[in-house]
C-alpha cells in the first residue's frame, strides 16, 4: 500500500556501519583522548554513541541511562494487541561494552555546561568535551484537564513503552463483547504521529478475532492524520463499521477526562467508553529544560548540520525532543539524527570538516498480522534548515502490505541490531 521502492527498502532495512555515514577512522587524535557524554539510551542516544564507539576508540565515550532492559516504542501496538509478546519489545544492554564505549546505569540529574561535567543519581560524576542529550519526551500531566498520572493508572496512555504496555494490554483482554474503545490523540508535536492510527487498527483487529459487535473511536484534537486516507480505505475493507475517526471540528478534541465515571469530555459532551486510551500532549524531558535547551515554543532548537543546540554551544540535541521539522519524532528519524550527530562531533573534535548527509526515516504501521503501510521519508541539510527530499520515482510498483509487513520486521530486526548491538 505504500509507495516503496526496491533500493529504499534496502536502505531503510540494512542500517549497516556502511549505509547513511562514513567515518574516517584515521583521522582521530591518538593522544589526548577527547570526552563525549551522551544522555539518554533510546534509539537516538544508542546510535550516537554507537558510532562514536567505532571510531577506533579514539574518542571517550561514555552513555548514561538508567534502564536496563530498554523497552522500545516501535512495534509496541503489536504487544498491545497479542501479536507478539513482550520479549519482542525488550532491549538487552549487555552487548554496549563490545560497541567501544561505556554504558552507565544511572540517571543524570543535572548539567554544569561551566565546567562540562554531569552529575549522576549515584553520586558520580562524568566530565565531558561533547554533550549529547537524547532525553526523549515527557507527558504533561493535565492536558487534558483530570489526566495525571493516577488516572493513567485508570486510562492508560502506553505512550511510553513498558509497564503501561501492559496494563493497556491487560484491559483490552479484559474487554466483553459489544465493547466500546476510544482513543484521544493530541493536537501539535508529537512521538510517531502514525502511532494512535496504526493501535486503532490493530486493537480493532484483535477485537474482530476475539469479541463481537465491537467499535472503536479515535478523537483527535487535528484534521487530518498521516496516511489517512490509506488507514481510512483500509478500516472500511479490514474492519468494515468498526473504526470511526472524529476530528477536532467534528468535536474530537478531549478536553477534560473523569476517571471515576470514567468518561472524556469533548465540545459534544460527555462520551463513554469501555476502555479509554488518552495520549496527552506532549514535551521534552524535564532534564533538556532543566538544562535550558528548550525554547519558549516548548521544544529544543538545534542546528540541522550538527544538531548541536543554538542555545547552549557544545551541547547537542537529537530525538523526539529537538526541533527537526519535517522530520517526524520516531525512532527511524532518531537513529538517522544519532548517526549525524555522530560524525559531527568527530569532526569537530579533530578539526576536519563534514558534509551532512541524506538522512533517511521510515515508519511502519501495522494494519493486521500480516499486512501494514510504511511512510517513507529522505532530508538533507540546507540553507541551515532540514528540506524533505521528493520521493524517488524509479518506476518501482508499491510494495504489497503483505510486503511491508516483512519489511517492517526486517527493519525492526536491523535497527535494534545497529543501534543497541
């Protein structure tokens, strides 16, 4: 269903050492080994660090972050729904000493960009040349109005992956028939745009083979959705009267939750619903404002060369929390910024210059089992801002959902492999 093409999938697929960037690994100092400490091991925070470690062990590099397993976002609708189990979602560290830098359980709780050093949960203290912060995102407890994090407990938002994974699995199996889902999807930026619709399919999925007379609602407080009108064909071919979306002008927006009536409030009224999924807006992690990387728009600006912050020099910023437009907040565009950022640091450390390259991003949705969509995207580095590539137009047919269903876990597969080891 997606528009694909043979050498996309190949790039997009076989993340290799050898695909978007190439390191001269002669060209680091011997002597005088320069620091580099990166914050936050998601996929952004992984590569980065990853790649920085294959430079010979020329640079010190050194990644602080707390958990151990990692649980990854993508792919977590399908444990949501039973697809697969949770072990498919849960990233081992133990590999990170053979990537040529240290890892560090521990968290950072704070950042002296004077005397270049980041203070640690355990008491520690990590010195730095280079700062990398990947902080990933925060929820913002009240928005909408009556949603903390005891009603998540309630209302599960499973935006983050892990213990609210399975709490949201846990009340979709607890569902009866003739049940009622609804799902509240925020307006402005958010973690993987695609994600609330993609979990809208495959809850109705499970719902078809496993209840009857079942439905789904999607409030969103936009009015328009990436892919939609693919979701939409696809909902009225696979799950013919299940899904209905609801825009913001049709009164789709949330603005209030009530956890005890369990209910959503919307310009309509009161709506209620068997099982309440909210995503709540979103922000950086506290950390990034903490540090002051973060603008009064909310988000951290950086420049799309280095991604260094155009607020604090010699600190950059990548992932869900830098501003990166258009490039989505997901974890293909993270693991691509990761690898970025990661040659301009070399250069920078050495001296020698660098040409930004293409990056590359891709999204998979799952639409069932075996099927799912793609949306596909190349940047480059322009005129100091990010300019989205037209898509290659080399004849090749779309790639069958079946297709991009196999893509989709080859993707998976290489991303983790190329990023955590």
């Amino acid at each position: 269903m997606g528009v694909i093409s043979r050498r996309s999938v190949l790039a997009s697929a076989a993340v290799t050492l050898g695909g978007l960037l190439s390191f001269p690994t002669t060209s680091i100092r011997a002597a005088a080994r320069p620091r580099v400490v990166v914050i936050g091991g998601g996929f952004a925070g992984a590569s980065c660090a990853a790649y920085l470690g294959r430079l010979g062990r020329s640079i010190d590099v050194a990644l602080a972050d707390p958990d151990n397993p990692y649980i990854a976002c993508p792919m977590s609708n399908s444990v949501v729904t039973g697809l697969r189990d949770f072990d498919y979602i849960t990233v081992s560290r133990q590999r990170l000493s053979a990537a040529g830098f240290r890892y560090v359980k521990d968290t950072a709780v704070a950042v002296d960009t004077v005397s270049r050093s980041v203070r640690l949960g355990g008491g520690s203290t990590l010195f730095y040349d280079r700062l990398v912060v990947a902080p990933g995102i925060r929820l913002l407890w009240g928005k909408p109005e009556g949603y903390d994090e005891a009603a998540a407990q309630v209302m599960p938002h499973a935006w983050m992956a892990g213990s609210q994974t399975r709490l949201l699995a846990a009340r979709l199996r607890a569902l009866g028939d003739g049940s009622v889902v609804a799902i509240s999807v925020p307006a402005g930026p958010m973690r993987c745009p695609p994600g609330p619709f993609e979990r809208a399919t495959l809850i109705a999925a499970y719902l078809q083979r496993h209840r009857r007379r079942c439905k789904v609602l999607i409030f969103d407080g936009n009015n328009h959705f990436p892919r939609q009108e693919t979701f939409s064909e696809v909902w009225q071919t696979l799950y013919p009267g299940m899904i209905e979306w609801i825009s913001v002008v049709d009164g789709g927006a949330v603005t209030r939750v009530e956890p005890r009536s369990y209910s959503l409030y919307t310009a309509s009224g009161a709506q209620r619903a068997d099982l309440i999924n909210i995503i709540p807006v979103q922000a950086p992690a506290r950390l990034a404002v903490q540090v002051g990387l973060a603008s009064e728009h909310g988000w951290c600006p950086v420049n799309p060369a280095t991604f260094e912050s155009r607020l604090i020099p010699g600190v950059h910023v990548i992932g869900d929390a830098c501003i990166a437009d258009p490039m989505p907040k997901s974890g293909s565009a993270a693991h691509a910024q990761g690898k970025l950022c990661a040659l301009a640091i070399a250069a920078a450390l050495t001296g020698a210059g660098h040409e930004p390259p293409v990056l590359e991003s891709v999204c998979y949705s799952l639409l069932a089992r075996d099927q799912a969509l793609s949306i596909h995207g190349r940047f480059r580095v322009a005129a100091d801002t990010i300019q989205q590539l037209p898509a290659e137009a080399d004849g090749t047919r779309r790639a069958s959902a079946e297709q991009e269903a196999r893509n989709a876990s080859d993707w998976y597969r290489n991303i983790l492999r190329d990023s955590f080891g």
